[in-house]
C-alpha cells in the first residue's frame, strides 16, 4: 500500500519514494517467482492516498518497470474514480494481476449495484484473464446469507 500523503506534504516525494521502494520489493521478490501488487484506492474510501486512478496504478507500473509489478485492479475503487470499468480492463489487459469485487456504490455484495458482473466475468474470459477474483465488500447480513449471490457461479 502507497500510504496516506499528511497534509501539506509533497506528493512528489512520496512518489519518489514509494517507486523506489517498489523497485527494492520487486528486485526483492523476483527471485522467489513472487509478484508485487499496487492498488489504487478512491479518495471517497481513503482520503489523500498517494493515488487513486487506475491510469495512475498504471504509470507507476510503467515508471517501476519491473516485470513482476502488477495492479490489483478492484473494480469497486476503479468505478468510483474512472467508470469505464469494461474499457479499462482491456486497455490494461496482461497488467493486473489480481480483481477485486464488490457492489457499486455501496460496496456490498456485487449482485446489486450498477456493474454487470456476469458480462465482466466473460470480458475478463476474453481477456484472456486467468487470475484471481477477489470479493472485499461488506456484507449486507451474515456471512452465509452474504454468498448467495455466489452460488450460480458454482
């Protein structure tokens, strides 16, 4: 995780530095076949996080250039701040190495909400994405109730 830029600090010099310290941990991990993962977090959830665009996840990538540096994409922040969720996912197809869920806007189970998440699933097919999904939401009753949206997917 990025952090938290304190008020009145120098986003520059976070920046810098969380690059830097991306390059270590990927050098770091490459040799154990383990790949480093960075996220991008809507301002709505955390406040004055380092960055918040999927487009900003993706040129700190490219800045790192590290081949075992990937963006956990979660769709819940990403359409929060971008939109455009099924272009995004083919603009920065083989560039995400994890997909988080939840529903939109609430951050819920993701069968309610404004993503389509059965035509996502298929895009993501079509991608050629073969990762992880991921489900961080809250749920909306008990944890067993909370999976029945899930239960088609079996």
């Amino acid at each position: 995780m990025a952090g938290v830029v304190p008020a009145g600090a120098d986003p520059a010099a976070y920046r810098t530095a969380f690059i830097s310290n991306l390059r270590y941990a990927a050098d770091a991990f490459a040799p154990h076949g383990i790949n480093v993962m960075i996220e991008a977090l809507s301002p709505q959830v955390k406040p004055n996080y380092l960055f918040s665009s999927q487009h900003q996840a993706a040129a700190l990538q490219a800045e790192v250039d590290r081949p075992n540096l990937f963006i956990q994409f979660d769709f819940f922040h990403a359409q929060l701040v971008d939109g455009n969720i099924s272009g995004l996912l083919q603009a920065l197809a083989g560039r995400y190495g994890h997909i988080q869920i939840a529903g939109v806007p609430d951050r819920h189970e993701p069968d309610d909400g404004e993503l389509n998440y059965p035509w996502l699933f298929a895009q993501l097919d079509r991608l050629g994405y073969d990762g992880w999904i991921g489900c961080e939401y809250q749920p909306r009753a008990a944890t067993d109730a909370g999976l029945a949206w899930v239960r088609p997917y079996l």
